[in-house]
C-alpha cells in the first residue's frame, strides 16, 4: 500500500471515530414494539454522513412496509464499473438482561483501545468505512459508485422484495457487503461463502386444556414433554443436525481459528464441541437446527398443571450449494413426523433466506484479495461464515454477473455482535477503509485493461 494512502487513512481516523461514536447514540432497533423515532433518525443522520463525505443526491427512499433505506447514485467515467456499497443503519436490542459492562448507547473506548457500544462493529462500522472510503476516493472516484443503506436487517426485512422490484436503482458490477469480518483483528479475511437461514414454527399439543399435574400427571402427556421429544430427534448423540433430506458439505478454505472460534463463542471451560468433522465444516458447510425461543410461563408463574399446548421457533442454517425453500421443507416434514404418544403437532414456515457462495475467480473478488493483501501487508484468508445475509440472493437475481464481496471490521475473535459488550477495533476500520479504496481503485483499473 503507497505511503500516501496510508497516511491519509490514518489522518482520517479522528474524524471516523468521533462520527461512529455518533452513530453509536442512536438506538436504531427496527424491531417490532421498539421507539420508532429512533430509526428514522438514524436514517436521516446516515444522509448526512454521506452528504459530509461528498455524495451528492443522497436520499432515503420508501421501502414497502417496512423502513427506509438510503440511497445514493454517484457518476464515475463513462464506462467504469458500478459498484455498490451496502450497510444497515438498525442493531440489536441491548437488554440489560445480556450483561453489558458500560452504556450499551453510550460509546465507550477501552483499555483494549476498542469502541464499545451497540452497533459499534455490527454494523455501524460498515458506515463509517464506506464514508471513509468516499473521503479518500475524492469527487473524481474512478468507478460509478451506488449506496445502499438498510433500515431493518437485524428484524424481518422487506428490502429484498424491494430490491427486486427495482432492479436499475440497484444493478452493478460488484456488491461490496460491509458487514462480516475476519477471523482476528490484523488477519486479512475474505469471506467467501455464507450458510443460509431457514425458519419456523412448531406447536405441539396434547391436552384440550391445563389440568392438575398431579391428579392427571403419569398417563396424560403434557406438550413440554412431547416437545422435548421432537427437538431431540434433531440431533444425534455427537450434536450433528440429522434431518433426511438436509445438506451437508465440506469445506475447502481456510481453517476456522480454533482459539479465535473459542473466543468468540464464549463456550464455558470444558464444555465439549458439537458435532463430528472440522471445526470450518461443522460452522460453515454443515447444517445447524437453533431453538430460538418458546412459548412457556416461566419459573416465577409456573404452577402444578400439566401445559396443553407449547410452540418453538427454530432456525435451521443450511450450507452454501443447497436450496432454501428445499431445505425448509425438509425440516417441516420432519418435525410433522414427530408424533410422540399420537399429539398434534404444527409446523409454520417463517422465512427462507438463501446460501451463498463466492466465485473466486471472477476479477472483482481477485481484486479485492489483492487490495486486502495490500492494506494489511499479509496474505489473505479464504474464510466462511455461520451467518446469513438474505440481501445476497436478491443481489444476484438483479445482476446474475456482479461480484459480492463480503468483508468489514467485525471480527470473529471479540466483536460479540449482537451479544453484550459489543465493540470494533479502531484499526481494522482504518484498514478496510484503505482496503475498500484500493479495492474500486483496481476494479477501475482491471476494467480498463
């Protein structure tokens, strides 16, 4: 990387923080139930952000039932590629209840010279590196530059049936996804696939209503119990998701850290793995079922009666080369089939989002791994992520030949997104802004070539 770009990266810096501990303030959570207000003005302060960056016709744009996304349009030289920049102003919520050492709406910088704060990594740093990367390439980039800002990522989207619809506003060359990250702060990371997420609902019922636990308890089935008999079948006895008709794989990139991925998980000290194979493969190219929640009273207001009826929610994340809709199907079918004792059992499909993976070949990706090699003076790892973004499927139904990079300054090792403590090294922000403006600098050159 030229002395000069970095430099500039670096002078930049000051400036960066301070607008991201800005950002940090607003509680932007789009979930249902939560402070509209904040949302929206976060959106307008993510137009501003780029206005001050030097974007011109900056603007937020209607999305169909859900909220707002910014946009922008910037020319480059006739017949540069397009490249679009992609973040999401909302975050998650940031109860109490997670354990937050500091005010997680109140940007705090730590003895580990971090930025702690909800939204700091995930994803509000995806919007200072883009406007940082805007500042460094000046008025006279050299390629067509879009923006594309989210408004409710973190909840149940409605930007990618709106992408669709439109899909001019959103054509380019290649899709630069800020919203992931290496393995380690320091280690150059490009991801290259993404596991997909599917899910729904599972109600099983068993009685016409609560009865005494005890009168009845002993021959009447209660839903807990034969719902605790359907989540098993799910998983065998190593922890492997075993459902007929569910995709696995193998993984063929870079190892998954196992430090880094112990770390990061927060697993407890002698508590064992799940699963069999690779750590990559049982994280990135093998299929995991989640119980996300359940519909029970809980401890304070149980009392001695036998539950009619009880209704979970899972998650399935499926590997990159299989279908969704197939996947969910699958899982559906198979938790029909878990009858125990003859109970009702309902399944409800919730959502399909889509796998995804990179071609590595095609030269956008070769020349964000060469501008990535750049920044960080080291080579760069081919990695996965558990993670699914929806986004990606929509992005290459509108423009089947773009690239989708997929990179940002939320590493693995100590981010904790959407956990307590959530935080984002200064550094790496510093080097993906470095990373992105080299990166649209060598597309622009490999397209003139």
């Amino acid at each position: 990387m030229s002395e000069e770009l970095s430099a500039a990266a670096a002078q930049l810096m000051p400036e960066v923080i301070e607008r991201l501990e800005a950002l940090v303030r607003i509680p932007s959570v789009a979930f249902p139930g939560f402070d509209p207000e904040p949302v929206h003005a976060m959106g307008a302060a993510v137009v501003d952000l780029f206005e001050a960056a030097g974007a011109t016709g900056v603007k937020l744009l209607d999305v169909p039932d859900g909220y707002p996304c910014v946009y922008a349009d910037l020319p480059g030289p006739e017949g540069s590629p397009t490249v679009l920049l992609y973040a999401h102003y909302d975050v998650q919520p940031a109860p109490k209840s997670q354990g937050w050492s500091s005010e997680p709406f109140e940007p705090v910088t730590k003895e580990d010279g971090r930025i702690y704060g909800r939204g700091a990594a995930d994803d509000k740093s995806g919007l200072v590196i883009h406007y940082g990367t805007l500042k460094l390439l000046g008025p006279d980039r050299p390629c067509r530059v879009k923006i594309l800002v989210e408004g409710e990522e973190e909840t149940i989207s409605h930007l990618e049936a709106f992408v669709e619809a439109n899909p001019d506003l959103f054509a380019a060359d290649a899709y630069v996804i800020g919203d992931i990250g290496p393995q380690r702060v320091g280690r150059a990371g490009l991801t290259t696939a993404l596991r997909g997420d599917v899910a729904c609902t599972v109600t099983v019922r068993t009685l016409a209503n609560p009865v005494h636990s005890g009168m009845f308890g002993g021959a009447a089935p209660d839903a807990m119990t034969a719902m605790i008999r359907v989540l098993d079948s799910l998983h065998d006895e190593h922890g492997d998701t075993v459902i007929p008709g569910v995709e696995s794989g193998k993984w063929g990139g870079a190892d998954m850290d196992e430090q880094v991925y112990r770390d990061g998980s927060a697993i407890l000290p002698g508590v064992e793995f799940l699963g069999t194979g690779s750590l990559s493969d049982r994280i990135w190219m093998k299929p995991s079922v989640t119980v996300l929640g359940m519909d029970l009273p809980n401890t304070a207001e149980a009392s001695n009666v036998l539950l009619p009826e009880v209704t979970a929610k899972l998650s399935m994340r499926i590997v990159p080369g299989s279908d969704g809709d197939a996947q969910l199907d699958a899982l559906m079918a198979h938790l029909r089939a878990q009858r125990p004792w003859n109970c009702e059992v309902e399944v409800t499909k919730v959502k399909v989002g889509q796998p995804f993976a990179v071609d590595e070949s095609h030269p956008a990706i070769v020349a964000a791994a060469a501008a990535l090699e750049e920044a960080y003076g080291g080579a760069v790892e081919s990695i996965g992520s558990g993670a699914s973004i929806p986004l990606v499927a929509s992005l290459q139904k509108i423009a089947p030949e773009g690239a989708i990079i997929l990179w940002g300054a939320e590493d693995t090792a100590q981010s904790r997104i959407h956990a307590s403590d959530e935080s984002v090294d200064p550094g790496e922000i510093e080097r993906m802004i470095a990373a992105q403006t080299l990166f649209i600098t060598k597309l622009a050159e490999t397209a003139g070539q």
